[in-house]
C-alpha cells in the first residue's frame, strides 16, 4: 500500500495546478461573482506563522465559494515600499530595491507552498513603476479635486529613522518610534496632507456594509464626532479668541480661559510681567506627548499670560492662563474654563486659587457651596446664576444657549472631530515619490500625468542625514517647470506607503493595465470587495484610509459606490507558546517551513484552522499537530486501504448517511460563517464514523462511495493536496477543486427519533424518545406508559389526551 507522504504529493499537484492554471479567476457570466481579499503582507523577508493563520481559512473559504458555483477573485501581493527595506540598506549595505524584491521572491515560494489558490496573474507589486505610477497619478487627482494641500506644519519626527510618523505612529508614555523606539521630537516641515476630514461625516456611517462591530466603535472612536458650538471670546487687545466648547449652557460658569501654550495669541496677550514665566513653561510642555499632556491623574500645571479676555454673554474680565492639558491640536486650542463643572478646570482652579462659580443646580443635590465642593458638579440639572438661561435645564438650556450667541453674533453651532487631515510626506527614500513640482515662478505644478511614473532612481546614498535621499541626489531633483519651462525642483519627499495599500484591491484587478489604474470593465464586475479578511490592528489606519480614498475617487468619478469593501472579517492572534507576541527579538517564533517540512501543508493548514478559533487566535501549541497529522494518515488509509465488506446492516447504514449529511450541513454553515475550528472537529468526528462503518462491512457499498466523494470535497478547501490525491487514486476525474459543493440531502440528515415533551395538567413531567413517523396512538400510549404519568394518575383515566406532533403530548387528568 501506498503511504501518505506529504513531501512528494504536495510539490506535484502545485505544479500541475500551476501549469493547468486551475485557479485563474476567469468569468463564466452565468455565475455570481465573489471578490475575496485578504490583508496583503509587507515583504519583510519571511512568511511567518500569522501569515498562515490569517491566509489559510480565507483561502479555505475562497476555494469553498468556488465549489458553491461562484467565480471567485482571490489575489495576493505585497506592499512594498516602505522603512524596513531603507533600515536594511543602511545596516547591511543592501540596496532596497534589492533586499524588497529577493524578499518578495522568497514570500511568493512560501505563499505557493501554502498551496493556496491565489491567481498569480493578478500579483500586484506596489515599489513596480508600473504600480507606483498609479499611485502618482492618484495623488495629482486629488490635488486637483482640491483634496490634497500643502501646508508647513509641526510633525513628529523620529531622529533616528529620520522621517516624520504620523500620530498613529508614535508609541506610549515616552512617545517612542514605533518602528525603533527612539523618542519623537517635533520639527517644522512643509508637508502634504490628504483632506481626510473632508469625509469625517461619511465616514462615521457603515450602511450596507457588514463590519464587525469593534471596528465600526475603534472607527467612530477615532474619528471622534463631538457637538457643540463655536463661541468667540475677546481679548483686551481687541483679537477674537475662539473656543469650542461641547457645554455652550455653561458660558455663564466660566471663570478664566486657558490656551495651549503653542497658540498662535500667546506672545501678544503675555504681559511684560509674565513674558519669562511664560517662555519658560512653553519650552517645558514642548517636551512632552498629547497622551501625557491629556492624563487625567495628571497633576495639573499652568502660567497665567497676564491677559484677559470678555465673555461675550456677560461682558465679564476674565484672566487668560496656558496649560498643558489643553492641546493646540484639538478643537481651536483654546478653552472657557468652567471650573464648578468641569473637573480638569476645576483642578486647575483649585490649585492656583481661581474662582468657582456654580451655574447647574442637580436636582438630587443640596444647594451647593463651593467653598466645600470636593470636585467639579455634574453638569445636568437646573441652570442658575445664567441670565436668560436660569431656571432652564437639559437639552433646552444647551438650544438657548446656542440660541442666543448665534443671535448676538458670538457663537454658532458646531461639530467638531479628533479625526485629522491625513499627513502623506515623508522624507524617505523608498517609497513612491510625490509627483509635485515646486516652480520659483508658478508656485506648485504636479506632474502632467503623461509624465508618470516620476521614477526613484536607483543610484542614491542613505547616509542617515535627516533630509530625504532624494534630496541629495545630485541631478534627479532639477527639472523644467511643466508650465513656463524655467528651472524648477522636484518635491524630494516620498508617500506614505499607507497610500499604496489604499487602493491595492483595485490593482488587482488589472496589474499590468496601462490606460489608467484599472481596467474600468474589471472593476464593474467584480468591485466591491466581497469579503475582506485581515487583522483587527488595522481598523483605524488602513481601513479608515482605505474608505476615504474610496469616497474620495468615487466624488472624483473614478471609482462607483460608496464603500470598498462589503463585509470584513478579522482574525485573532497567533502568540507565542510562552502567551507572549511572537517576534524574532523574544525568539518565539514558529516558523511555517519547518512545519511543512515535518507534516505537509495539509496538515499545518488543517492545524491552524483546528487549534483556535479563528476570530479568538490563541497561543501556538506545537502538541496538537500530531494529532491533525494522525488524522490525515487516518483519512488516507481508511479511503485507501481495501477492505472486505460490500454488506452492512441498513441501520449502520442509515446512522452513516445520517452523520454524513448532517456534516455536509454543518461544514456548509461554518465557512459561511467563518467558524473554521469547528469544521475540523466535524470532519474529524466523520471519519471515526467512518472508520467504524468500515469496520462493520460499509466499505464498498454504495453509501460509502458516496460518504467517500463528500468526505474529500468537504476536506478539499482545507487540505487541497491530500484530497487532489486520494480523489485521483480512487478512480475520479481531475480536478477535485472543480467539484460542485455537496448538497444536503435533508431526509439522509433527519434524525430518526424526536424528543416528546409529556406535561400532566401543562406541567412538564417526562420526556421520551419515540420514532419521528410514530402515529397518533402509538405517542399517546407511549406517554402513558411514562413511569411518572402511571405514577401519577395512579390508575385513574386521563380526562383527555392531547397530542402536537414532534413536540408534546399533554395529559388532562
Ligand atoms: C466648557 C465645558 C464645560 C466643557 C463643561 C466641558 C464640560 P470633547 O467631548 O472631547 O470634544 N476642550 C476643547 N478644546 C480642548 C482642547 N484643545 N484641549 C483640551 N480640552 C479641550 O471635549 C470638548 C470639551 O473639552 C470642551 O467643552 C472643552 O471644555 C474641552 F462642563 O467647554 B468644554
Ligand atoms: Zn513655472
């Protein structure tokens, strides 16, 4: 007998599906379309196990909705611009386009090993001119739709990687480079931004889209929607000094106001008295982070300017203070402090003796005196002490409020958002660059798009300098001005690679299309994306921008519908056998080769879908995998391995096609529902049925030719080689993974027997099994012979007997 040895028949059939391009997403138009997407990798060198575990059931259920009669678009690619390529090059003395793609060469092979079904025509590149031209030509869309702008602004900057990071990119309490860990500084650069805020609104809402609820909250969390109002103080010297304020009802309760030290109005309200103070403490909160600045356990620090400013609702003098807590990224980095109900204001006016002044009476409270307040009173309840406004509470007091600074000229209704202008530059080197061009004379030109790709060039020195590479170069960044001709300079920065994986999904759909970034016919037929699978890390940053760019291309008409991507589905995390994050510096990491090499692709396959649930992750335990291995040996020889038989008892065969049909049922339900773990169990639980059968005479007989032909179809999209194989050895035509998904046969799957309820006077007083086609008579009298029911009657007659078929039998007596 042949054994099963992974190692030989793994290596054949990739090659021979490979060569019969078995997996090309070709369009047979009477078929409904399905648009699988899975998260594409950086190529950071290896495939590791998180890989797997996040590919392995998408690529699973992309196979089962081929089998269930879709055309299916799997694609896979590789995103490949970035920081880590320039890191290497300058540690190692390898260029990055050399390190990326022997990186990308190695990646593919591991991916291919996986045996997954990803159509390689479709591969995208994005560090391929042919892809970054796309991208370019992206960004001079939005610049000319008004959508992209450039400002000088304060970034974070890392000194070490040197470049700016976005916020999302600046770790904990130290405010560390996420990529290396050296603390941020701020610096001031000129730099493009995308108007993400633009979306704010649009993004906040998720119709028609089938997003697990986590996301929606990290989304609507980030993006941060607060309602309020815009009210405009003013100082002594005659500015406006606006603030945004969520409690426009407490204008009466304000006692001083507070800037951001880095406020543009500082220097000018900041008395000769206070001048040094007041230098001093903006050079002290420079240094530190927003998170640490926002605490709340933060004991409260501040400088009073000297300033003051009116309250437009009372005309009362109010001193001007700065303070770290408020943040000049925020609303207008500036605030009216409210110290009786706020508690951050009322900390800080505790600390340097400001006045309170209580405007909310609670109803549940005794009339305050502020002398004992032990913090700040919760802001609901009557107004008092408000002018027009006293005596008024809850929402009516906020309308009036508004009311009455829109009416005065003062104020007006606002929303505002945490959400911000999406930063693109980045002073890097390996990355698509920004196809700007900077004329003395006509200001800033993009590129005319027949010029694109602005290509990197190759011959470039990364001495970590601070400045671009690009920027060092010493011809590549003079050019002509498209417009007058005359000299002019290229914009030396590189995008942000988050760009690049914002509309990857669309390149896919025709990498090498040149006409534009993707063929328009492609897109309508199989945009938007079906199913979308990645990690639940990636909810704010590339799956926020990912859904503006989309709303954005679509208000550009390049791009039709509102939402990219259907439904998205996010795994949990492989951790290392010690719970901790796997990574190469704790040395925890499994390596996916070596698994392969020990048990087949198979089996790792079927492990990773098997040891957790798949949205949970859990940590990796290597004991597990001999026993999926034992089980793929088992599936082998008990298919394989002849046996006498031919003859079985109708009841085995029965109980056979009953377990098998209710697995066919189940297996259907959990790749719909993205239960993988649960599929494996199934199938285990299967074939020790049939084992057994095998045991008891079924092999051979009809049932077992069938319960064989679905065992390896529900078996194919998890196990693609160990199924391709024994499908051919037992005599069936190439290739399994072209089969039509087994249906249910429901009669086949019905249980035999049903449960009854038996109830005397409607109390329930037994259950019993009985046959599911049993007649009236015969549930009646089996309910009556129930030992608790002659019990309980004890001999006398039941008044009447009541019967619901399948459910209960109720006995009046
Ligand atoms: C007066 C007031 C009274 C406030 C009261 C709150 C309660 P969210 O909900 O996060 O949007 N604020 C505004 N800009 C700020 C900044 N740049 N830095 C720190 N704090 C800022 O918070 C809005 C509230 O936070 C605003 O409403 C303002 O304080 C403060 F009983 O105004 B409030
Ligand atoms: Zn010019």
């Amino acid at each position: 007998n042949p054994i099963y040895n992974p190692a030989e028949i793994e290596p054949k059939w990739q090659a021979r599906w490979e060569a019969d391009g078995i997996y090309h997403s070709d369009v047979d138009h009477s078929r409904p379309k399905h648009y699988a997407l899975t998260m594409l990798p950086y190529p950071s060198g290896d495939l590791h196990i998180g890989h797997w575990y996040a590919m392995t059931p998408s690529d699973a259920r992309a196979r089962f909705m081929r089998m269930r009669g879709y055309n299916v678009l799997f694609p896979m690619g590789f995103d490949a611009f970035g920081l880590p390529a320039e890191n290497a090059a300058i540690k190692h003395n390898i260029h990055p386009k050399v390190w990326t793609y022997r990186n990308i060469e190695r990646m593919r092979k591991q991916l291919k090993s996986m045996g997954s079904m990803f159509d390689w025509r479709r591969e995208a590149v994005s560090a391929d001119p042919e892809y970054y031209r796309w991208t370019q030509w992206f960004f001079v869309q939005l610049y000319n739709h008004g959508l992209a702008y450039h400002k000088m602004s304060p970034v974070d900057w890392c000194p070490n990687c040197n470049t700016t990071l976005a916020r999302e990119q600046v770790w904990g309490e130290d405010r560390h480079c996420e990529r290396c860990g050296t603390p941020v500084i701020k610096k001031d650069l000129d730099q493009w931004f995308f108007r993400t805020t633009k979306y704010a609104e649009e993004l906040l809402r998720y119709d028609g889209i089938d997003w697990p609820e986590r996301v929606r909250t990290l989304q609507t969390n980030w993006i941060g929607k607060s309602s309020g109002a815009h009210v405009v103080f003013t100082t002594e010297q005659g500015d406006p000094l606006q603030v945004f304020t969520t409690r426009p009802d407490t204008l009466w309760g304000v006692t001083f106001m507070v800037l951001a030290p880095e406020h543009p109005l500082v220097a000018k309200i900041t008395s000769p008295a206070q001048k040094a103070a007041v230098e001093d403490y903006i050079q002290q909160a420079g240094r530190q982070s927003d998170i640490q600045r926002e605490a709340a356990d933060k004991e409260k620090t501040g400088v009073f300017t000297g300033g003051y400013a009116i309250n437009p609702v009372n005309c009362e003098r109010i001193p001007i203070w700065i303070a770290d807590y408020v943040l000049v990224t925020y609303g207008t980095g500036a605030i009216m402090a409210v110290p009786a109900h706020d508690q951050r204001d009322f900390e800080f006016a505790r600390k340097f003796g400001l006045p309170i002044k209580v405007v909310i009476q609670p109803k549940d409270m005794e009339p305050i005196r502020v002398e004992d307040l032990p913090e700040a009173v919760p802001a609901s309840g009557v107004m008092v002490n408000s002018g027009i406004l006293t005596g008024t509470d809850g929402e009516a007091a906020f309308d009036q409020a508004v009311a009455f600074v829109e009416e005065k000229g003062v104020g007006k209704r606002a929303t505002n958002y945490r959400l911000r202008d999406w930063l693109i530059s980045r002073q890097r080197y390996w990355g698509a660059p920004i196809p700007m061009i900077h004329c003395p004379t006509c200001g800033i030109v993009p590129v005319p798009v027949d010029q694109l790709p602005v290509l990197l060039p190759d011959d470039v020195e990364w001495k970590p300098t601070g400045e671009s590479p690009l920027k060092l170069h010493p011809t590549w960044r003079f050019v002509k001005c498209p417009v007058c001709g005359g000299d002019a300079e290229r914009d030396t920065d590189t995008m942000d690679t988050f760009m690049c994986s914002s509309w990857y999904h669309l390149r896919y759909l025709s990498p090498h299309y040149d006409q534009g970034p993707f063929d328009p016919q492609e897109y309508d037929y199989w945009m938007p994306v079906d199913t979308y699978t990645g990690g639940i890390e990636h909810a704010n940053m590339h799956l926020i921008y990912t859904r503006f760019f989309h709303k954005a291309g679509r208000d550009m008409g390049i791009m039709k519908g509102n939402e990219p991507m259907t439904q998205l589905r996010n795994q949990g995390m492989v951790l290392g056998e010690d719970y901790e994050k796997m990574s190469k510096s704790r040395g925890n990491v499994i390596s996916p080769d070596e698994l392969v090499a020990a048990y087949g692709a198979d089996t790792v396959r079927a492990y990773l879908m098997f040891f957790a649930r798949w949205d949970m992750g859990a940590p990796w335990s290597s004991s597990g995998i001999d026993g999926t291995s034992r089980w793929m040996r088992r599936i082998w020889a008990t298919l394989l391995e002849p046996a006498g038989g031919g003859q079985a008892d109708p009841a085995l065969i029965r109980s056979l096609r009953r377990k098998l049909h209710q697995t066919v049922r189940s297996v259907t339900r959990d790749f719909e529902q993205f239960e993988f773990n649960t599929i494996i169990s199934a199938l285990m639980e299967l074939m020790n049925e049939m084992t057994k059968a095998k045991q008891e005479g079924a092999f051979g007989t009809p049932a077992w030719k069938e319960a064989e032909g679905i065992y390896l179809k529900l078996l194919a999209p998890v196990a693609p080689h160990i199924t391709e194989e024994l499908w051919q050895r037992l005599g069936y035509s190439y290739s399994i993974h072209t089969q039509k998904w087994p249906e249910v046969d429901e009669a086949a799957a019905a249980e035999d027997e049903v449960t009854l309820v038996v109830q005397l006077n409607g109390k329930v007083r037994d259950r019993i099994q009985v046959p599911v086609d049993i007649s009236e008579a015969d549930a009646k009298a089996a309910a009556l012979a129930s030992e608790s029911i002659v019990k309980a009657l004890a001999g006398r007659e039941p008044k009447k007997v009541i019967y619901v078929p399948g459910r209960l039998i109720n006995i009046v007596g």
